[in-house]
C-alpha cells in the first residue's frame, strides 16, 4: 500500500473519494433509485396496495435511525472501514434474500434486518466520516464528490434495472444487483480503502505529517476532544440542522420512492419515468461540485436557501405535470434541489461539531429526523391509494419546505467554538 502511495503524482485522499464515489452509486444510490421501481411490483406480487410495501420501507428507516446514533459512537472510536465491510456483507444478503420473498412479513424482515442495518453501515453516514477524516480545506468539494456517486447511480440504475426486470424478471433482477455490489464494492474496501491519513504516513489535506502549515481547523479538530451525547444535542445548530436536513430528506425519500409511479400512472412508459430519475439525477450530479465549491467560499446559509428553492419549485411543478415535458422540468428542478443535500449537511455538522464527534453527531441527527422520514412515504402511498394520485401529497411537502427555511438562519458555521 506504501508503494502504490508513494507512486501516485496526487494527495492519496482522492483514491478515498474515488472509493467513496463506487460505494454512493452501488449502496445507497442504487437503491434510493430503484425501489421506486420495485414497490409497483412488490404490490401487485403480494396482492396489496403500495401503503402495505412501503411499511416495509418504513421498517427499514426505524431499524437504521435506531441504529444510527450507536453506528455514530463506533464511527469515532473503531474503525469506520470494517463497518463498512460489515454492512456491505448484510446488504449483499439483504438482496438475495430479497428475490425470495414470498410474503409481507418476509419483505418487512429482510427491509429491516439487511438493509437498516446493512445500508446505514455501508451508506452515505460511514463514507462521509472517512472523507471528513482526509480533508479539512476541500472538504465540501471532496464531500460533493463522494456523493456525486449517488446522483450518477440515479441516471444510469433506473434503467438498467427496467432492462433486467424484463429480461430476467424482478427477482432475478435483484440477485444481479446483489453480485454487482459483491464483487465491485468488495476489492475496494480491502484493498483500498483507509480510515485516516495517518494510517499510511499521511497528514490531511496531503501536507507533510507534522508540518507547521497545518490549517487551524485541523489542529483544532485534533485536538478536540469525545463529546457525550448531550452536550452534542443540547447546541442550538444541532436542531436547526435536524428541521433542515431532516424536511430535505423526507421529500428526497417521498420522491424518489414514488415518483415512478407517479409518471408512469400519467400514461407514460416506464423507460420515460427512467428518463425522468435520468434528468433529475444528471442535474443533480451537475449540481453537486458547485454547490460544494460555493460553500467552500461562500455562505453556507445561501446553498441551503437556494437548495429549498429549487426542492419547492421541482415538487409543484411535478404535482401539476400532465406532459413528459413538465415532468422532466419538475424532476430537473428537483435535482438541482437536493444535489447540496447531503454534502451541505455534512458540512453544516462539522462546522458545528468538529470531525472528531461527526459520526456521533449524525448518529443522533439521524435519530432526531425519524419521525419525519417515517411518516412522509407512508402518507403519499396513502394518499396514492386513497386518491389515485400524488398530487396533494407533493403539494403537503411544499409547506414542509417553507417551514425549513426558517433553519438556516440559525445554523453556526464558525467551527467548533458555539456551545
């Protein structure tokens, strides 16, 4: 490993993010992405409505909130990678065991067991500790990377998988997924992929280990100390974070489970909701690297406001859509939304925080969000299979929306001084 670092003309960070980018895309991209296409077919497999699947999905976000604050805590102290490995394991399982189902209560368990406890370890919340831990001055932009991954997934996956749904069937479809995962995701963890710079000689930001021109967030950084849990939640950024991010993933996880649904029930074919996911995940992908540049120089508040903007905009538009056009103008406008979701998150907890206690600090956030995330896709599938329609439901997340713009107001972003 020393040999192929020292070989390298480039910081050894940028292999890290290239690993994080292959996870973002395999794990939580993926299957962000495709459910959407599977909860259709999930219900007419099992004779039920698609309120009844997405408890199942629900099941899932209950098992990893729980689990997020625990996963946090071992994040800072062990040793990220191995969880990683850890949950790439469960979620190779996760989706052979997925593709024999044959009842409710088996979908909700494997949901649960493999995939909340599989893709909180394996997800954006592990890769994005270990990227935190190689940078502190391009931090947003190595963190806009990492999850550019996921965006890239969006554009290619949604197709992909409705040419394997009908070549091989829905079943068959997720055993291929599962072998990609395995045999793509599993060299990289081993062989690649480090926790800390440290491990290899290395300094962050790739300055010479212990040289004086260190940047000041770093020391700090290293030498703050293990928060406990109150302390981390008793900070006035902590809350504002949770109502920001935690309303930004409610309509993120609304949309992408059931906007498929929502096109294709306009008449349109499944390959022109592809298309739909294609555009919004490519203006996302385009909309990540600038809007992690425009918080490494600008305020952070502005990437939030501008986010929810467009977040608002995408969704009234795609509740409105009675064409392809307006639909691939709503999805568009969404993507442009939720590119700066994750990455302006996790800037957000850092600044506020210290990379010391960011696994235990979004541990707790993911905690803190659940409700949210839990209740949102359940009451659009029921409002689905209520009214034959998700409009009203898009039009619910709008209000959400508003409501979290009063957040950034109140968001530090002055590093680790706030108490």
């Amino acid at each position: 490993m020393q040999g192929l670092v020292n070989r390298i003309p480039f910081f050894y960070g940028w292999v890290i993010v290239g690993v994080g980018f292959c996870v973002s895309f395999l794990s939580f991209g993926m299957l962000t992405y495709v459910r959407g296409i599977y909860l259709p077919l999930f219900a007419e497999a099992f004779a039920t409505g698609r309120y009844d699947i997405t408890l199942g999905f629900t099941a899932e976000g209950v098992v990893a909130g729980s689990f997020a604050p625990f996963l946090g805590f071992l994040l800072d102290r062990f040793s990220p990678r191995k969880m990683l490995l850890f949950g790439l394991t469960l979620v190779v399982t996760g989706y052979v065991l997925l593709s024999l189902v044959q009842t409710l209560w088996q979908l909700y368990a494997v949901m649960a067991v493999c995939f909340g406890f599989g893709m909180t370890s394996l997800g954006a919340f592990t890769v994005q500790r270990i990227t935190v831990s190689w940078f502190s001055q391009r931090r947003g932009f190595a963190l806009a990377c990492v999850i550019l991954g996921a965006s890239m997934s969006g554009m290619i996956m949604p197709s992909v998988c409705v040419y394997l749904i009908e070549v091989l069937g829905w079943r068959d479809s997720l055993l291929v997924l599962g072998l990609l995962i395995a045999v793509v995701l599993t060299p990289l963890g081993v062989f690649l992929l480090r926790d800390a710079p440290r491990q290899l000689g290395l300094a962050v930001d790739g300055q010479a280990t212990g040289s004086d021109s260190e940047p000041v967030s770093t020391t700090v950084a290293a030498a703050q100390e293990l928060w406990p849990p109150l302390r981390i939640v008793r900070r006035v950024s902590f809350w504002n974070i949770v109502l920001v991010f935690g309303v930004m993933l409610c309509v993120f996880g609304t949309v992408a489970t059931h906007a498929f649904g929502h096109i294709t029930d306009l008449g349109l074919t499944e390959y022109q909701a592809a298309g739909g996911f294609f555009a919004m995940t490519l203006c996302a992908a385009l909309g990540k690297p600038l809007v992690g540049l425009l918080t490494d120089v600008a305020n952070v508040r502005v990437s939030i406001w501008s986010s929810l903007a467009m977040l608002a905009i995408g969704l009234l538009v795609l509740a409105e859509a009675d064409r392809y056009f307006a639909v691939i103008v709503g999805m568009s406008c969404f993507g442009f939304g939720y590119a700066g979701m994750l990455p302006l998150r996790s800037y957000s907890v850092a600044a506020a925080v210290g990379q010391r206690n960011f696994g235990l600090a979004n541990g707790l956030m993911n905690f803190a969000i659940l409700p949210l995330t839990l209740a949102a896709s359940p009451v659009a599938a029921w409002i689905y299979d209520f009214s034959g329609s998700y409009a009203f439901a898009f039009q619910l997340l709008v209000i959400g929306v508003a409501v979290a713009a009063i957040g950034p107001f109140f968001i530090n972003h002055d590093g680790v001084s706030e108490e």
